[in-house]
C-alpha cells in the first residue's frame, strides 16, 4: 500500500503534467490563431499563459511574435527582450527579435540578433536568412546577393531563396540575373504568385540606359502633318537616380492649331526620377520651349507616385511661364487598380487653365491596361470633358479615345505604338505615332 505522502506527491504530480498539458495546448492554439492573423485572441491565450507564469518562456516568445505581427512592435520588443533575459541563446527570440527590428526599419539594429546567434550557432541557416533580408530590405542589394546565392547552393528546391535573390538584384538594377532567378523559381512552382508577378513587373523596370524615339503622323480636316515627335535619352547615374535629356516636339502633332498652320513648337528639357522609397517615387523636369511668332515659353512639372500594397496614387502638375503669351497650368491625378492578372484600370482627372481664358478645362479619363506575363503592353482608354471655352458657345464637349501598345521585341528593342482621336468644340484631331526604344540592360 502507498503511504499517505506518497499518495499526495503523485496526486500532485499528475494535476502538474496536467495543467502543463493544457497549457501547452493553449499555447499551440495561440500560435494557430496568431499564424491565421486573429491576433486579438491569440493574444488573450498569451496573457493568460504569462498571469500564471510570468517566465513562460514558450508564451513569451510566442506572445512576441504575435505583437511583431500585428505590427505593434514595442510590445513585441518587450516580449522579446523579456524572453532573452531567461535564456540569452534562445534561438527563436533571437530570430524574432531582429525580424521584429527590421520590421519597424530599424536595420542596423535587426542586424544584431541574427549576427549573435551566427556566433553561437554558425550552421543556423535561419541567422543567414535574416542578414540576407535585412540587407535587402535595407536596399543594400550587393550583400543581400551574397547571402542568397549561398542559402541557394546549400537550399537548391526552396522557392523562397530565389525569389530573395531577384529582388537583391533588381535593387541593383541588374534585371537580366533578376529574370533568370525568377525563372529558376518558376521550375520549381510555376503558380508561385509572388516570382509571376515579379517577372512581369521586371519588364516594365526601367534599363540602366534607354534611348527613346518617336515619330508621328496627325491629321486636322484637310491638313495633316507628319514629324519627329520626341527623342529621350534616359539614364541612371546613382542608386536612387535616373536623369534624363529630352528633345519633344509632341506639340506639333497635337494641337490641331499648329497642324493647320503646319508650325512647330520645339521643347527642349531635363529631368529626374527619384525612388525615394519602396513606397514613394519623383519625376522633376524643366525645359524651354519654343513656340512660333517668336514666343518662348518655361515648362516645369512634376509627379509623385504613391505605391500602396494593392495600388498606387499619382499626382502631378504642369506650369508653363511665357514671355509674350499667356501662362498655363495643369493639375492632376490617377489611382491605379488591378482588377485581375493582367488588368488594371487607372482613371484619371486633369484641370487646366490659361491665363485669360473664359474658364478652365476639365477632363476624365479612364484608362485600361493589359499586361502579359512577358512585357506585351496595350492600353486603351476614354476621355471626356468640357473645354474652357465661353459661355457663347452651346457645346463645350471634348471627348475622344485612345490607344498605346508596347512590344518588347527583345531585352534590347522594343517597339512603341499610338493612336488617338478627339473632338473639340472647333477641332476634330486624329493622331498617329511610332517609336522604338532602344535598352542596355546589365
């Protein structure tokens, strides 16, 4: 027979290994929770764990990562940092301690964890992983390379490595190693969302040098015109810079005015492009331009594009300064929407007005782009507005469409397309262009 003691001790015993099995399985549905992003409840399970168990080391880590996740990144610092101070080598706090850094972009910082558990553990391919991410992420693409390209000879079959790498490279503007990354990625899932859509949107990335040239046919009643439309010289002379020269003569094509008088109006400009961030880019451009009867006019404009996780918002402005004519100005805006793979609507509103006129112009435009998979491009769209004409004339309507294609023929030549119609109150315009577009690609 037992004795009394010995009958408590293992009465006691079992109702430990029983509360330690609920526990564990209360953590495990906190984790499901938290990984199905109903962080709120997970939450709930890990504070309950840790009122009865402040050192849960288990709850702390998990209760991290929870915090990190639902982006609140203070409270996951603290869990964190708690969890480090029970078990200074713990190997998921750590991971989770720089993921959650680099999260909130402080990079320098993320760096740490990951470079302290390389040190206890140098086969941790996950310290690795994260230096490689956070190298990337900090835009330093050159050593996010290196750490890729060696996870990748250790990791041949793991998807994630490859599509990492292409994004090193493309922030390196190197878009041929980009493409063959993304390539090797689709051998080895060829559903894979993310490398499908990064190898589409590889072919509307900018070369490291590109030369434009277009030319152009338009068409007024009987008067047409036939001419050099635009010549642009574009180049990327720092990381975060491109610059470009540009000689436009698009004018000339399209005011019906200068088509019926067969004059031109010469532009000459300069420009930048200027990615600030994953989430921001600039364009910046100045010029002259030459109008006929003598007059000069000085163009600048600019637009600002903001990319969001499921579209991107673009405003812009144009301001012309004449010496002997009146002054014009532009404003406008777009919100660009994928609708389905390879669709996107982008409707636009644009307000103008000319110094002196009866009243200012205002348009809608809805533009419709189809994309394929390998860089193919066309874009059709509608406008409608109302011209800034005076109150004399009983249809101020404009309306028209149009229609761009982009054909890239090779990583280097790519030709371009165009043809719009519009109607004014006193002017029906039809317009025509062709252009190539010459790409150095490293």
């Amino acid at each position: 027979m037992l004795g009394m003691n010995t009958k408590i001790f293992l009465l006691l015993s079992l109702f430990c290994l029983s509360l330690c099995t609920v526990c564990a399985q209360d953590l495990a549905e906190a984790k499901r929770l938290s990984e199905a992003g109903r962080h709120f409840e997970a939450e709930k399970i890990y504070n309950a764990a840790l009122a009865d168990n402040p050192d849960n080391l288990e709850a702390l880590i998990g209760a991290g990562y929870n915090y990190s996740w639902a982006k609140q990144h203070e409270q996951a610092q603290d869990k964190f940092e708690a969890a480090l101070a029970i078990d200074p080598g713990n190997a998921s706090a750590l991971i989770g301690k720089g993921y959650n850094l680099a999260w909130s972009e402080q990079y320098a910082a993320a760096k740490y964890p990951f470079e302290a558990l390389e040190r206890l553990q140098p086969d941790n391919f996950e310290a690795r992983k994260g230096l490689g991410y956070v190298y990337l992420w900090q835009g330093n693409g050159l050593v996010a390379i290196d750490y890729f390209e060696k996870l990748i000879l250790e990791f041949p079959d793991n998807i994630e490595y490859y599509i990492a790498l292409a994004q090193s490279y493309l922030i390196e503007n190197n878009i041929k190693k980009a493409r063959i990354a993304l390539r090797s990625a689709l051998q080895i899932d060829s559903t894979n969302r993310t490398a499908n859509e990064l190898l589409e949107s590889s072919y509307g990335i900018s070369a490291p040098l590109e030369l434009d040239i277009w030319t152009g046919y338009s068409k007024t009643g009987d008067m047409g015109n036939f001419n050099l439309r635009t010549v642009q010289l574009t180049g990327q002379v720092a990381k975060k810079l491109r610059m470009f020269l540009k000689y436009d003569n698009s004018l000339t094509l399209d005011l019906a005015s200068l088509v019926r008088s067969n004059q031109e109006a010469q532009a000459f400009s300069a420009g930048a492009v200027i990615p600030w961030n994953n989430r921001l880019t600039s364009r910046f451009e100045y010029g002259t331009r030459l109008m006929p009867d003598n007059i000069t006019e000085q163009i600048f404009s600019t637009e600002q594009v903001y990319f969001l996780p499921s579209m991107s918002i673009k405003g812009g402005g144009f301001f012309g300064l004449s010496n002997k004519s009146s002054n014009e100005w532009l404003v406008y805006g777009s919100v660009r929407v994928p609708v389905v793979k390879g669709y996107a609507i982008e409707p636009y509103y644009f307000y103008s007005r000319v110094e002196n006129a009866p009243r200012p112009e205002n348009r809608f435009l809805l533009n419709n782009q189809f994309r394929t998979t390998n860089g193919y491009e066309l874009n059709l769209g509608a406008l409608f507005g109302k011209a800034g004409v005076g109150s004399d004339v009983s249809n101020d309507n404009v309306y028209g469409g149009y229609a761009t294609v982009l054909l890239p023929f090779s990583q280097t030549v790519w030709g371009q397309l165009s043809f719009r119609w519009e109607k004014a109150p006193f002017d029906e315009l039809m317009a025509a262009a062709a252009g190539v577009k010459l790409r150095l690609e490293k």
